[in-house]
C-alpha cells in the first residue's frame, strides 16, 4: 500500500509543479501584453522586447501544457468508430493500446526533430532580435515535454495492451477516429 502511494505522489507533485509553470507563464503573458498594449496605446512608449518575451511564453506555456493534457487523456477527440470497438473489450484495448502506440511514435518522432532544432540553434548562437535571449533554452523544454508525453503515451499503451488500462466514464478518451 506504501509503495503506491508514494508511486502516486510523484506524478501528483510533478503534475502541480506544471500546473504552476502553466498558471505563471500566463499570467506574465498577459500582465506584459496589458502593460504593453497600455503603453502603446496611452503612453506612446511600448514594453521593449515584448513581443519576444511573449513568443518564449508561449513556447513554454504550450509545451509545459502538454504532458499534463496527455497524462489527462484530454486531447481532443473524434469517435466515429467507437460503437464498433465498444462492443469487444478485448478489441477496444487494442485499439486503445495502438492509438497510444501510434500517438508515442508521433510525439517521439517530433522530440527528435525538435532536439536536432535545438542542437542546431545552441551551435550557431542563435538569440533573439531585440533583447539578445538564446532560443536553445527554450527549445530543449519543448524537447524534453514533447519526450516526457511520448513516455506517458508508451506506458498508456503498455497498460492497454495488458488489460490495465484505467477505465473512464467518457468512451472517446483515446480515440483518433
């Protein structure tokens, strides 16, 4: 009983530490664009760099936010053929079990992509225009969350497939079609 509580409160603190990296990106991208935008419009004196400040926000904001949507299973959905495989729970766990399968390669397959951006970006010395911020610190996050929900989607796809998969109340949860 010990070993799964303490297996649950590590995905439970990881989860809240996003959260707060989510809440607070958010939260600078608007009280900078309110300030800018005031600025501008009143003052004739808008915040410097701060259409830079919030590219890298939403970079983290969008990447940060990923791991937490998947581990929640609240990607959006289309079920079109789900009445098909809800008849079966054999066939339903295989289709939920590839799904994620599929979906783990996808998000795998972009963390690759993005690493080699990122190796590119740090070798060259790339910054930003206006405030001269590097873009490599900013990519390797979104490798390493775009690697962290390829992980979740492996193990979702592991519990599938060996019939462990948590059962929810909304049948579209791992649906791609």
């Amino acid at each position: 009983m010990a070993d799964r509580a303490s297996g649950q409160q590590l995905p439970a603190a990881f989860d809240l530490v996003l959260k707060v990296i989510v809440t607070a990106t958010l939260l600078c991208i608007a009280v900078i664009t309110f300030i800018d935008v005031i600025g501008r419009y009143f003052f004739n004196a808008p915040v410097p760099g701060a259409f830079e400040i919030q590219e890298f926000g939403m970079g983290v904001l969008i990447f940060s936010g990923l791991p937490l949507v998947t581990r929640a299973r609240s990607h959006i959905t289309v079920s079109l053929f789900d009445a098909v495989f809800a008849r079966n729970a054999t066939v339903q766990a295989l289709k939920s079990g590839l799904v994620h399968l599929i979906s783990s390669g996808i998000l795998f397959f972009v963390a690759t992509c993005l690493s080699r951006q990122a190796m590119n970006v740090q070798k060259w010395g790339s910054t930003s225009v206006f405030l001269q911020l590097p873009i490599y610190p900013v990519i390797w996050l979104m490798v390493g969350m775009t690697a962290l929900s390829a992980t979740i989607c492996l193990v979702f796809a592991a519990q599938a497939f060996a019939g462990r998969a948590p059962q929810s109340d909304d049948s579209t949860k791992d649906s791609i079609l």
